[in-house]
C-alpha cells in the first residue's frame, strides 16, 4: 500500500517511521525539506510539494503543527488542491479545530476527493511505538480503507461520524490533560512547599485511584525540572483555548480549564513554550526566592 | 491485639469491620450508639464514651468526619483527654488539617500519651477491602506498634515524620483529586453538548496516558446522573479548602485548585453536598435546558 | 454634512438619532428594514442594500453587531465593497476584533477608500446622550473630518494610531468592565447570603474609592433582579472572549478575566445571554433554593 | 472625651492623630511602645500594656493588623480582658473575620463589658483626612455614645445590628476591591502588551461608566510600577481569604473572587507582600522578559 505522508515534526516523523517500517511504500514531503533525509535512509521517496505527493499517492497523510500550517498545506501554491481529484484520498491527522476540518473537507470534495479527519491522541512515544489513539470521522469508505495503516499507527481508531467530530474529540481529551497536568503540578508544589517530599507524593498517588501512565511518567522528571518535549506547551495551550471556544460555542462553562489555560499562557510568557507541557509546573513554582 | 474504635462514618465502620475480620478485639464507640449493632453482631463491644475506649484499650484509632468532630472527641466531656496517659496510643485517621493534628498531638502527649495522625486516602471500597493508603506521621515506635493493624486496614504505610505531615499529604493528594474531577466533569459535559459521545470520550480516555481507576470507576454513573456518595461532596470541599489555605500559609497560588473549589461550592449550594464528589458534574452540566 | 449609517441596533439607532437631530443629512440601512421607519419618521432616508447608501454618501457609519455581521455587511452581495471607491470614507463603528477590522480596513483601501475603525465606550443611554467614548484608528484625514459627526456622538474622540487599535483598547476596556461586573455582583450576592443587606453594601461602596457610576446606575436594579438590556450580555460575553484571544496572542496570562469570562458562559446556559449583562449575578446567586 | 487606643500602625496612627487634634483626649498602647512617641509630642498619653489603656479610659478602641493580634491584645496577659468591666466599652476597628469579633464579644459582654465592632473601609488617606466609612455593629448604646469620635474618623458611620456583621461587611466591600483591583491591573498590562499605551487606557476608563477614584489614584503609579504601601498586599489577600472563607460557610461560589485570591498569592510569592495591593500587577506583568 503506497501511502503520501505531508508534515515531518515530532509526531509526523514517527508515524512516517511506522509505516516505513511496516512495509508500506512512503512518500513524504516536508516544508524544511532536509528533515526528509532520515526517512529516505529508512526507504521513502520525497517529492518536492504537498502537489506532487498528492499525485503520487492515492492515499495522503498531513500531520502538521497547528490550524494554520494545515490550511496552507492545502489551499496554498503547490498544495493539495491542485491535484486532489475523484477517487484519491486526503486523511489530516493534525489537531486542529472543527472549522478547520470542515473547510479543508469543503474544499477536498469539492474537487471530488475523500476526506477523512484523524486526530490522534498520545504525543512523541505512542507515535514511535505506533500506540496512538486516532479519532477519525468524515468519509466512511476511505475510513475503512486506511484501516491498515491505522494499525501499524494506533492501537485503536474510532470512527466518530461526521467532519469536525474527530477534532472536537481530540480537543476535549486534550482539555481534560491540560487541566488534569495542572491540578498535578500545583500538588506537587504544594507538596514541597509545606515541607513534604514531592516524590513521596507521586508514590502515594501512584497507588491510589488517581494512578495513570502520565503522572508516572512525567512526575519524576517534573521534580528534577526536567522538560524533554514530548508535547510542547505551546501546542497544549492552543488546545486549550479551542477547547474553550468549542464550550463558548455551545455556552459550557469550564472554569477549571479556564484557569489552567491561563496557567499555560503564564507559562508561554515565562520562555517555556517549547518545553513538554509538564513544564507549566514553572510557572506555578515561579517565585522570588527560586 | 485489642483496638479501640471511635467513629463509625462510612469509612470508621468498613475500617473496624476489616479489623474484627483479621482477628482484633475491637471496642467501638460513636456519636449515635445504635450504629455500633452490625459492629457488635460480628464480635465487638461497645463503650458509651470516648474516654471509656481509652481506658479500656492501649491503642485507640478514631475515624471522624471533620476537624471539629475530631477535636470534640478529644476535648469535650467524656472525651480522649480524660483517660489518656503514659503508655497509651492515640491515632487519629480522620482528614484534619495539620492545625488540628497539632492541638491534638499536644493534649495527648501533655497528659504522657503518644500519638500518631494516620489520615488515610482512599474511600468507602478501599477501605472495605483493605486497600488503604495510610499516610501516617507523629510518635514512630507507636507507629511501628499499630503495622499488624495498618497492614489490615491498608495496601501500604507510610511514615512521613512529625505530626501534620500526615494531614497534609491527604489534603494535596484530595486537592489533585478535586481538580481531577473537575477536570474530567468539564470534558464529559463539553463531549456530551458538542455533540459527541460521552460515553466513547471515556473509551478514549481509558486507551490514553490519563486513564485512572477513578475515571474507569466513575465515568459511566456520571454519564447517568448517579452518585452513589463515596466520599462525599461536601467533604472533598472541604479538603480543598483546607489545602488552599495550606498553599495560603506558604503562599502557593493555586489558580485550578481555587477554580476546582468554586465548582464545588457552587455544587453545595445546589444541594449536592451529600451525594458522592462526582457530583460535581451537576454544577458543570446545569443550564436552562436541563 | 451627508451620513450614511449601516446598523440600527440599540447602539445603531440612538447614534443616528443623534445625528438627525443635530442636523446630519442620515441615509439608513439595516437588515430588517422595517427598523429603519422610525428614523425615516424624524428624517432620515432609506437605502435597500449597503451598496446604494455607500453609493450615496461620502461617508458611512456601521454599527454592526458582532464580527461576522461587520464582515458580511461589507463583503457580501449587495455590500459596502461594490460601491467604495477613491475619496469615499467607511467608518466601521461596530466593537469587533482587530484582525476583523484589519480585514475590512485591506478591502476598504485595497478599492481606494478610506478606512477608520472607531468602536466605542458606552451602552445605550451614553448613545443616546451623545455621550460615548469614540476609540478611532486607522486614516488621519478621514478621522479628522469625521469630527463633526464624531462631536456629536460623543463626548470624546481618540485617535490611536493604526487600524486594529480602537478595536484592542475596546475590548481592553470591556474586558475590565466585565472583571468588574462579575466582582460586584459577587459582592452583591454574598452579602445577601450572609445576612447582610445588598443595599447597604451599595451605600458602602458609593461612599468609598471605588464608587463608579456603573455600580450606581445597574446596583439598585439587580437587587431587584431587573436586567433592560443596556449592553446584552451575550455581547459582553463575546468581548470577554476576544479579549482574552488577544491576551493569548501576546501571552498574557488573565485569570480574573478568564473566571468572568466563564461565568458569563454560565449565564448564557442559564437562558440569559439577550439580557443586559448586569444579569450575571444570577449565574452567582443561582442555588436550589431560588 | 477620653478615648483609649490600642494599635498604632498606618491606620492608627492616622486615627488616634485625627482624634487629638480634634479635641479628644487619648491614651495610646502599642506593641512597640515607641511608636506612640509622635503621637505623646501632639498631647497623648501612653500606657505600657492594653489593661492599662482599658482601667484608664471608658471607651478604648482597637486598631490591630490582623485577627491574631486582635485576639491577643484582648486575651493575653496584661490584656483588656483584664480590666474591662461593666459600664466600660470596648471598640475593635480592626479588620477581622466574624468568628474573631464574636469571640472578643463574648469575652467582653461576659465580664460586663460593652462591645462594638467598627471595622472601615478606606486606607491611609482616608484615614488621615477623617473619611473613613465605619461599619460598626454590635452595642447599639455604646455605638451612639461613640458617635463624636466616628465622626471626626469617618465621614459615615453605619450600624449594622448583630455583632459580626460589621466585619462581613467589611470583607464584602475588600473583596469587591481586590477584584476590581486585579480586572483593573490585567487591563493595563493587557493594554500595554498588545501596543496601546496604558496611560491612555487610564483616560478612556476615566471617561466612562467605570471611572472611580481607586482607578484614578492608582493607576498612574502603577503604569510607573510604583507601589507605596496605602494598603499592604497581605494584608488585602488576608481578605480576600477571609471573604473566600464567608462564601464557604454560605455556600456562595465566587470564581473572580477566588482567581483574584490566587493572583494576590502569587504577587505574595513574588515578595510584594508589604507593598501596596495594587502591587498585584506585577504579578500579571511579569514574564521572563521583564
């Protein structure tokens, strides 16, 4: 199965790896091209614009950063749309908002292609171990289709019926983690700064019915102030604000989210933006004496 | 080995049950007598007073609801003071702040007493299975003394050095629990009025980082408005209250937290106080519609 | 001096009125035309579609209601840019966001006309006073001769620089009134529930630093839960929300806004968003008692 | 009249000053005994413990930091406890929670005592010039007895029935002040982060509905980041908690409140703690690149 692969970041990069390593032919692209070299040692070919890829390809994967790039990556020269057409198949597994997916669902079918959103929940790990979740909806037959690759990808793929669905889902997981990495953090740094040990604490959380993978496996690394970026701070605290717009839309107030948001924001303003969104715990410890 | 028990609340009355099942001759006393029956039915004796379990027993465990109840079983006419004195060993496993703790630890080791404050986490199931997790602090031989009891009480003991340490560890690990919760309310209620599925957010929940006894426990008799009370709303309020101010004293903001105790507030006046602390979702989801 | 005016909303309709009585020349427009006999009644004439009153006019108010009904009354069929041209002047007035205005201000100038955006401060009874507050951006000379106009609409006209900057101190200023709102009827509601009296505390504040004429005018109302929309609050509501969009632009982390933010949400679930906005203290006093 | 006082910091001071030269006589006790030499250089009279003031004076009235303080001049050795008696009236104009006035009261009428609580709104200036507002509350003969002394401290005295009520009331009005001191504070760096100039800011609010003379006083000195102590920092976030903690008790969830509690945690953390509070705003301000 030949496979286009559009955006090479932390996530791309790994999910492109999988299939390469799975058998699957790939075709990749990538705006800074030279990120394309460790994928061609490994087997893929590289075109030149998200246009050609399309060409090539009857099925493409876009994993890229934010709204914005996905947009461009479609409706800008070179793009998408210049070879999309009956029969190819467009699958954008970036986090973005419902409108965004729609309009980029308009505009593919409009050329009489197939559209499928797949945002994916799991950062950098997951990927590399193709243990993502995919969150997809939109067009059921391509859906089916791609199953095979979702399998080398994910561990799991539900399909979530119309456009916009798949990002809306993706957006309130990512909530739930923002607030739910937030409310750790601030426990962690009560913790210290009432004199207890914050690495007692993770082991008392750890057997008890809050124990999950993430405050294992960030927790020890956030009390040595250790930050790898598996999910940068910057892109959690875009998903929290369009989290919150989907709320605003449909008048759910969340004031939890509210206030971790704006913890993220504080975060961005203190420099950790590119750092793992564990980092936020910063911007909660920050104080004169440190 | 002979323990005393006072308080027979939803956790006081698992906890002692599990000690007369291991074999301890318990003697228990509570506010309102008639709830000590089913204790007596399964091998306990009662005592009308406080000061009558002291007396009778070296090691006396109280279980109560709220610092004010704690205090008044130690103070009051009939009280712990009374009958404490060199030798005995008072512990404590009600959620108290650390100020409570203090006054109490002082009184009992005025009077020659020795104590240990042992607030535990975990509610209503781990403490019919003996799954706690005891978080113990204060007079360490007497702590040493009661492991044969902590070890059927709990999973694990930990000492964590002189008295109030106990008390805050549970408030920081209820904090992030509250906050959790909130966290996990706001994403159910945004799914369910965005048009997706709540019930498939808590199956995507599950496969990811965040997936937690709690949520796997709780999720589905959220999704149905139904809260059996665990642990109590107004309770958890109160936790967090109580670590908020302990973040007060070290002068810890925690926005989500703050947030999260708001939520909860908000929940008590709409007259959920005594149903479980998932309850909460009331307060996120309420709008005209409903 | 000739006007056009596109918008007859609250706002709309008194700022013409305004201008009718102080001797303009008005030609009006509004979605549902029937709105507009009130005006033609005192004067005014009548254009069909935005494109004939640009057309006729050299220069053009718009009071729109929100961002998507700025951008549709120009872009649309029938709309301002069929009919703008070199010399004619577009004064959008409407409080929308910067990057809307900037939008608006490329495909304005992009034709050859003149551009000012000029939101303003002040709900119903200032626009009816000629009291608002007028934040002008955007072409000098257009501002300047629109001064006229501006006189009389207004008390005070700013000029502040670039296209975008009325439309961010607007929102800068709205987003502090709503912080305030939601900080009085907070006071409000508290002092009620503790057995204080709510118009005392409006005596008390009126006699100390904080007193203000908001507090003034909308307290004694919602002691009695009476809400006339001066300033609906699902507009409030929208102005917190892009205010916090540009504090997320530029990093700024703005928890009180973003909990004032979220409580207006709440009051839009409550069925109350087409009030005035003073209404949010019956999301606060919201309890199963009510 | 000869009036006793207890307590000379900033309000004090100013306090006990205004009634000197207004006539009154005064005998003044402070912890540190030498603060009361300016006020012996204008015609006081000192006493070197609380007792001393309240065996000396009928009425005595009490200006203490914070409710420890307030308890402790009463119940301490050498304190008014000591000396008060029947005919005697004791005055606390401290700021303090409910359950502190009520304590002192209870001392107080149990040996005979008269009470009255007064605590004011206004800070140093108000105090200096005879402005304050008293929210007195409690013996109502006592309370019109003292009416000369109000008047030449206050500009308006209220009587607010049961005893508590007074401090409520202040709280109340603290914790409006605290929010609105943070939705202001936001503005500004809001408004200088997006480019517009704060002090222009500063005018368009004083233009419009919300134009108050905390706004107006303050806000000049905060666009210069000048902070001197009117009303320290701690002190407003010590009411901010106490007014947190009445809602509690009332079950009135108050989000802004509750956010602006945390923003004035944070400015705590930032050692702006004896700063003035609308020091707070560097707390939003900072980021790393300041």
């Amino acid at each position: 199965m030949e496979i286009g692969f559009l955006g090479l970041g932390i996530m791309g990069k790994a999910m492109s790896m999988n299939l390469l390593k799975h058998g699957f032919k790939v075709t990749v692209w990538n705006r800074t091209l030279s990120k394309c070299d460790e994928l061609v040692e490994h087997g893929a070919s590289v075109c030149e614009t998200p246009a050609q890829v399309i060409k090539k390809c009857n099925i493409t994967i876009a994993v890229l950063s934010d709204p914005s790039a996905a947009l461009s990556v479609v409706f800008d020269k070179d793009g998408v749309l210049e070879q999309i057409c009956e029969g190819k198949g467009y699958i954008d597994m970036s986090t973005v908002d419902a409108e965004t997916s729609l309009k980029i669902n308009q505009a593919i079918t409009g050329k009489g292609g197939r559209f499928v959103e797949g945002p994916v929940s799991g950062s950098k790990k997951p990927a590399e171990d193709g243990q993502l979740i995919i969150l997809a909806a939109g067009d059921k037959a391509l859906f089916e289709e791609s199953i095979p690759a979702f399998d080398v990808l994910g561990k799991k793929s539900f399909y979530l019926g119309e456009v916009g669905n798949g990002a809306k889902m993706k957006l309130v997981v990512n909530m739930v983690m923002g607030s739910m990495m937030n409310a750790f953090a601030e426990g962690l740094v009560l913790a210290d700064k009432s004199g207890l040990s914050a690495d007692t604490l993770l082991d008392v959380l750890d057997l008890g019915a809050m124990t999950n993978p993430m405050f294992k496996g960030k927790g020890p690394s956030m009390n040595k102030s250790s930050y790898p970026p598996a999910f940068p701070l910057k892109h959690q605290q875009k998903d929290m604000r369009l989290a919150l717009a989907l709320g605003d839309e449909n008048a759910v107030s969340m004031p939890v989210a509210a206030a971790a948001n704006e913890a993220f924001k504080k975060a961005r303003s203190l420099g950790l933006g590119d750092l793992d969104f564990s980092a936020v715990i910063e911007a909660v410890r920050f104080s004169k004496e440190d």
